[in-house]
C-alpha cells in the first residue's frame, strides 16, 4: 500500500476514534472545563476578616465530629481550602495537610499561611490525584457555590476516589433555613484598610439561589475626593437534604450520618447548617 494512503487510513481511524469518544461521554462542559474562581477578588478581604471566625466554627465542629477518629498524622485534604485557616489549626495538631482550591488568590494567601503546605489549584468537581488521604473535609459551605447538581455530585465522587477504605469525608452545607433567615442583609457597612464598602444578601426561594453582592469605594487619592467602585458577586445553591444524599450515594458512600447544627450540635446561631460525616 502507497505510503499516503496509509496516513490517510490511519488519519480516518483516529479521527473516528475521537468522534465516538465525544459521542460516548460528550464534550466538555463549562462547568468540567472552568474553575471555580470567583474569590479572586475578594481573597484579601476574606483573609482579613472571614478566615478566622469561619476557622473558629470550623474547627469546633472537626474537633468533634474527625479528629477523635484519626490516627496521629493522618493525611488530610482540605477540599476548597480558601485561605488556609482551617488546614492550618489542622497541620498545628500534627496532621499532613493538602489544600485544594479554584482561586489562584486564595491559595496566595494559604501559601502565607500555611508555608509548608502542598497546595493545588483545581477544580473541586473535577481534580485527580494518585494520593489517598485518611480524610477529606470542605467547610464554610463551599460546596454550596456548586450551582448544579450534577457538579456537586462530581465533586463527591473525586472525594471518594480520593480517600483510602475507611476514610472519612466531613463537610457542611446551608439549609433552606439558615437561608431564609440569615440571607436577607440589606446594606451592612464595613471599612477595609483605607476603603469602605457595602454588602447585601438575599435568597430567591423559587431558583433556590443565594446571592452575596459587594461594593467597595477606594480613593483615588489621600484627598478622598474621589473613590474608584469595585463590585462583586458571590452566588450559591440551596440543595435538599435529599438532594445532598442522593449525590453522596450515587459517588459510592454509604455511611452518611447528618448533624444538624441546632438540634444535633447544641449551636442554634448556625441553625441550618448541616454537618455530615461520611465514610468510605
């Protein structure tokens, strides 16, 4: 056979290869391809000020429901790691820490915080690792920022890929509750290094989402005549307790065991939020 007949046989079977392998598992989507990188923006403001009370609720919680279950310097994955608060008061007890996030500048500031921390920047639905890991955690309802069901139950099926037998996935989410009753600040003030700023949230209980806005006034000048407006806007989704255990069991969990803040916790200021602990 010419030897141009040959490449172009073969040029034939691969490109019908690819076709068959887009029509069996479909081209990728936004949400596969994109990552979850909306706290760029804000990543100095929540490392000033979020960090360490979310850190605080955190690890009341993780001192409670994981850390009488591990092993002294147990490998742990903090999944949507942010600024690294957590995954710190975590490596202080001794554990072998990884932070995972979709934010470049978060992970900037968990570098500061955590220097000796490996840190990766993926996607929480969508990264691999050979690694196993005696437990993955995600706090402070990050998970809550996947807006798709089908993303969220991607994301639980990487947590379990990634965990050894018998490991342990610990994680909160918001309620429609702690929704309904948190999310509805009109206009609170703040004042951030040398600007000031405004942020409202608010829940649409028909599309089940939560949307947080920002505004923040800089000035130009030290004169403060005139200001420079930046805005932002963080959005989430409120699942269904079904909805949230059907994701976790289609990934392959079976030991699902819910705190709800209030009622299993004894902490009524965070009522709504739901803790779970899963194991593999």
């Amino acid at each position: 056979m010419p030897k141009n007949m040959t490449m172009k046989r073969f040029s034939f079977i691969y490109i019908s290869l690819c076709l068959v392998l887009v029509l069996l598992v479909g081209l990728p989507t936004q949400a596969q391809t994109k990552r979850y990188d909306e706290y760029d923006p804000i990543a100095d403001f929540y490392n000033s000020f979020w960090s360490k009370p979310l850190e605080r609720l955190a690890m009341g919680k993780l001192n409670r429901l994981l850390v009488p279950k591990l092993k002294p310097k147990a490998k742990i994955l903090d999944l949507m790691c942010g600024t690294g608060h957590i995954a710190a008061a975590l490596h202080a007890q001794g554990y072998q820490m990884t932070g995972l996030d979709g934010s470049a500048k978060m992970l900037e500031f968990a570098k500061q915080n955590v220097p000796s921390m490996e840190l990766w920047l993926k996607d929480a639905r969508t990264f691999e690792t050979r690694q196993k890991f005696d437990a993955v955690i995600c706090m402070s309802d990050g998970l809550n920022h996947i807006m798709q069901l089908k993303g969220l139950t991607q994301a639980f099926t990487q947590v379990y890929k990634a965990l050894k037998k018998g490991g342990r996935f610990v994680f909160d989410m918001n309620w429609e509750q702690r929704y309904i009753k948190g999310w509805n600040i009109r206009g609170a003030r703040f004042e951030f290094k040398n600007s000031e700023g405004i942020f409202t949230s608010s829940y649409n209980r028909n599309t089940r989402q939560g949307t947080l806005k920002f505004w923040l006034y800089s000035p130009m000048d030290g004169s403060k005549k005139t200001w420079k407006r930046t805005q932002w806007e963080l959005t989430q989704h409120c699942y269904t307790p079904a909805q949230i255990k059907q994701a976790l069991e289609k990934a392959g969990f079976k030991k699902i065991t819910v705190y709800e803040a209030a009622q299993d916790l004894d902490d009524q200021r965070n009522a709504g939020r739901a803790y779970y602990v899963c194991q593999k």
